[in-house]
C-alpha cells in the first residue's frame, strides 16, 4: 500500500508544518485509506484560522474637555475600534483617564475588554498586577507616616541591597518554582531581591488625610517589578507561537494563549502567584513604615488595575482600570482605591456593575501628552520653578534627588474632568477623599545613571581638547 502524501493531506484540511507530519505519520501508521482516511481527517484535522471579526461594539465612557483632549480622544477610539476586531473578544469598555498605549489597535491605558477562553499578556501589559494599597492609621501624623515611608521603600531600578532585603514566604517561593513560567531562575531571583521595591514612572508612596474621619492614610502604587515583567516577556512568547497557529491577521501585541491549554492554565496560575507576590510587595512596606512610625494599624485594602480577571469562560482583560465587581476580587472589602495626581485627593469608590462600567471603573486620571511632549511643552521654564509652583503647600519628595517634571500634576489630565465624567456616566460614587499632605517618587533617577556619568564625562574630555 502506498503512503499517504503530504499533498493528499493538505487536500483534506491541513496545513504546512510540523502538524502534517504529525497527521502523515498516523494515517500511514495506520494504514488509512479511502473513506476511512476521509474520516480521520474530518475529525482531526485542524479548526480553519480565526480572523479578524467585526467590531463588537463597547462602551466609550471618555468625552474631551478641551481642545487639547480631542486629539486623545480620537486616538483612543480608533485603536479601541481596531482593537475590537481581535477575534477572541466580546464586549470593552473605556474608562474616562483613557490614552493610547502603542501602534493602533493596542489596548489603551484605561481600556477594558473581555476574551473568550483567550488570555492576552499584551493586553494586561508588562506592570502586571500594577496595584493600589492603602493603610489607614489610628493614631499617626502625616509627617510621621512619610518620614518612616521613606525610610521604608526602595524607589529606582534593581532590588534592594544584602542586608536590606524582605523575606518572600516560602511558600510563595515554591509556588513560584512549581509553576512552569515563574520557576525561570531570573524571576526567582528578582522575586527575592525585589520585594520591598516601587521602581519608577509613575509609582509612589503617597500620606494624606481621610476626609471622612481625619485619619492619617499611606497609599502605595506599583507593579509586580520584575517578576512581573518577566512573567510578561515568556507569555508574549509562548502567546505569538499560539497566535501562528491559530489566527490570520492578529497583530503580535493582541496575540492570546488559550485558557484551557496546558499552557493556558499555567500561564492563568502564574498571574494568581504574580498577584500574592504583588500584594506582599505592597504590605512589605505598609507594615514596615508602621514599626517605624511607631503607628497602629485601623485598616489595610487594595486592588490592581493592570491584571485579568476571569469570570466563566470570559476573561477580563483591564489596562489601567480599576475593577468593582466584588465577584471578581478574592480579598475586597467592597471599596476601591483611585488616584488622580500628587496634589489631588485620592478617591475611595463604591460602584456595582452595570451596562456602562461592565465592572470597572477609572485607575487614575491619565494623560493627555506622552512624557516626553510634555517637557516639551514645559520648556523655557526651569525645573525649580515649575516644581515650586506644582506642589505648592505639599511635601513632595523625589527619591533620586532629581525632579520629574512628566510625573507632576500638568503632566495629567484634570482631575475634576475625570471625576465628573466617572460620576456622569455612572461608573462609581466616592465614598471618601485622602486629602494630600505628601509623596514620594522615584524621580530622574537616569540623570544621575552610571552610563550617563561616564557619557557625560567622556563629552567634557572631548571637549576640553577640543
């Protein structure tokens, strides 16, 4: 009997690569022919390659304010109209702090939008688990909780030095060793070096006072460092090979792994692990900056806004969104925490899901320029003085001693806009305001970075012997 070939094989469904060998070598094994041959292959032979669909339509929670907001808001829907088309999603939504994230057809920060049976690491980004903590005190000052905050945290690259590191349970770690992804030895290795740690960009270490009882609040905001974005890295990877497989026309960043593969699962499992070692990041430092304030503890809450969250076969995709659907946390105590910028209250809300939100509510109040457009707009005016008048009454402090002026209150959207619209829209109600009193940031730490030192100092050679 002659074997079957590679060209009889595509005629009956499949396609080029290592799975039509595969098939070949069954069916010759088998010794298939004819309508049995017909048969096998009917059912087993590949499901046709998801396309781009139509757009299933979303919720666009965001109008523009401005002359200045129009541009974003343009930007904004047309990458979430190309977004949509991503064959595995089936409803979105977008938050008023909305701005692009990327090409066109990348989630925007403030974006929402749920996969069938579909997980998309590009869609939860790098900051996995990026998260909000807050600790009410009994009995501190302000000044108090910032000083011992700043003695506490860890604001920059890296980890934190020997002799200063925070213990990682071991449990934690061994479930991290357990898991397919988060036993890579250089995530190991950042998830003990790096707990205890902010990073930069936008994160902080923020002290104000409730408005409601005129408690002292320390509010932290940051990601899961590393390990997170190394998480990121090996599921984009194993994502991209998925999306060869199975998809035509998907750009690279919307590519998925589906939620029932091997793959799948233990990618679902290292987002859970990902989201306790951010937790014990966040309290790491609340409980420290406690000892050394010598404070009481009155309540300790919070909740992430860059993670997926799955309900049935749908997984929830948010991108700089805060969930309020209590269905969708494991450890919420029905209040959820938004902040807007340095000099703003931070908002406490309670909402429910309806047609509007679809369980989820604005991270913060977003932007409108990029980092660099921003300093751009800013110049002709020193660093001193836009710092002065920007943080006016607050002690606002940046780790690197060298000032940020793309993370202070211009470089945001109003603030006022984004609460009206949450409110206009229905999305959430604030419950309480954490009034400010101060915060620390990372800051320019590049500035002062051991390769621009030397670049630095390699153009004074040059130019001295010039």
């Amino acid at each position: 009997m002659t074997d079957i070939t590679g060209k009889e094989m595509i005629a009956l469904g499949f396609e080029q690569g290592p799975d039509l060998k595969h098939a070949m070598d069954r069916v010759n094994a088998l010794g298939l022919s004819g309508d049995a041959l017909i048969a096998w292959a009917a059912e087993n032979k590949p499901a046709p390659r998801l396309r781009l669909q139509s757009n299933p339509g979303y919720q666009f929670n965001l109008e523009a304010e401005s002359e200045a907001e129009e541009g974003n808001v343009a930007k904004v829907r047309a990458t979430m109209d190309a977004l949509m088309r991503t064959p595995t999603l089936r409803a979105g939504a977008v938050m008023p702090d909305a701005c692009p994230a990327g090409p066109e057809g990348t989630i925007p920060v403030g974006g929402v939008v749920a996969a069938h049976k579909a997980i998309h690491p590009g869609m939860h980004s790098a900051d996995i688990c990026c998260s909000v903590m807050v600790t009410e005190f009994a009995d501190a000052t302000p000044q108090d909780v910032l000083n011992a905050v700043h003695k506490a945290t860890h604001f920059g690259p890296g980890g934190r030095a020997n002799g200063t590191r925070f213990t990682m349970s071991p449990a934690l770690y061994d479930g991290f060793r357990d898991n397919a992804f988060l036993s890579d030895k250089k995530i190991l290795q950042a998830a003990q070096e790096q707990l205890g740690t902010q990073g930069d960009g936008n994160h902080f270490a923020y002290v104000g006072t409730s408005e409601a009882n005129g408690t002292t609040c320390l509010v932290t905001h940051h990601g899961s460092r590393g390990p997170g974005a190394g998480l990121y890295k090996l599921g984009m990877r194993v994502a991209e090979k998925w999306r060869k497989k199975l998809s035509e026309g998907v750009s690279k960043h919307n590519a998925w792994i589906p939620s029932e593969s091997d793959e799948g699962i233990a990618y679902w499992d290292a987002l859970q692990l990902i989201r306790k070692w951010t937790k014990a990041n966040h309290n790491a430092l609340h409980q420290r900056a406690a000892e050394l304030a010598k404070a009481s503890v009155k309540e300790r809450f919070w909740n992430e806004h860059n993670f997926v969250f799955k309900q049935g076969d749908l997984f929830w995709h948010a991108k700089g969104a805060t969930p309020i659907d209590n269905e969708m946390l494991p450890d919420t105590n029905g209040t959820q925490i938004v902040p807007l910028n340095m000099a703003e209250p931070i908002l406490l809300i309670r909402s429910t899901p309806n047609a509007r939100n679809l369980g989820f509510a604005p991270h913060g109040a977003g932007r409108n320029l990029s980092r660099t457009a921003h300093k751009r707009a800013m110049a002709g005016e020193t660093e001193e003085a836009i710092f002065a008048r920007e943080t006016d009454g607050l002690d606002v402090r940046f780790y690197s001693g060298n000032v940020d002026i793309s993370e202070l209150p211009s470089a945001y959207k109003s603030a006022r806009g984004v609460q009206d619209q949450m409110s206009r829209y229905g999305l959430a109600d604030v419950a309480d305001r954490i009034m400010p009193y101060g915060s620390i940031m990372a800051g320019d730490w590049e500035r002062d970075a051991p390769w621009r030192i030397k670049a630095r100092a390699k153009y004074a050679a040059r130019e001295q012997h010039a």
